[in-house]
C-alpha cells in the first residue's frame, strides 16, 4: 500500500483584459512539502486568448510561463525566487495578483500519485 500525499495546487490563469475579469485557465501548479515536489503543467491556446482580447501580449504570456516553470524547477536561471526551497517557491508563485497572470487560491488534496493527479487535473481544468 503507497502512503497519500497530501498536497496544494492552484490554476494558473491569463486575465487578458484585468478590467473586463474575463480569465482562461492556461496551468495547474502541483506541490507536496513532505515529497519536496513542485510542478507546473500549462497550456496557452493563442485563438482563445485573442477572442478575448486581439492586442494581448500573447509572446510575452509564453515568456511569463516559462520563467514560472523554471522557478517551480528550481533552474539557476530561476532567478533568486527559483533557488528558494519548495514551499516559499510555490507561495510565492500562487500570491494574489491583480496582473494578466493569476492563479487561483491554492486547494488541497490526497493522492498516491502526484505525477498522475497533476495530469488529471490538468486535463479537468485546463484542456
């Protein structure tokens, strides 16, 4: 019998236009401190973005997502926020935010896959 994990995750969403509150969900952010796992899944669909607003910074949504990927890996080209430990990573990739990228409250669960429940609720809330 696997031990549960309990774990953190939040949606990853682009707030094309702050002032309409209008939102996609592009990511899923998946932590477990007793695993030391963190990971980011993410999927931008460029139409959807654009039917919401045509003049998006659509390059630079790519470019914001994969910085949050580096720094949940932890990469040395994370920035000082990527070299943090695990838990300060995902608390300070899931702080409120009122720019066009936001994540949602961070909700909790148990599972006895991380790797599959990131996959399962990436594809619920995100594809």
């Amino acid at each position: 019998m696997q031990d549960n994990h309990l774990y953190e995750y939040a949606v990853i969403r682009v707030v094309p236009r702050v002032e309409r509150e209008e939102f996609l969900n592009i990511g899923i952010i998946l932590f477990c401190k007793k695993a030391k796992f963190i990971k980011v899944l993410s999927h931008i669909d460029d139409a959807r973005i654009e039917a919401l607003s045509n003049d998006f910074d659509i390059e630079q949504l790519h470019c914001n997502i994969t910085a949050l990927k580096k720094i949940a890996a932890g990469n040395k080209d994370g920035g000082p926020i990527g070299q943090m430990e695990i838990p300060e990573r995902f608390r300070w990739l899931t702080a409120i935010r009122s720019s066009a990228i936001q994540t949602s409250r961070p909700h909790s669960g148990l599972c006895e896959d991380l790797e599959k429940t990131i996959q399962r609720l990436f594809e619920e809330l995100v594809l």
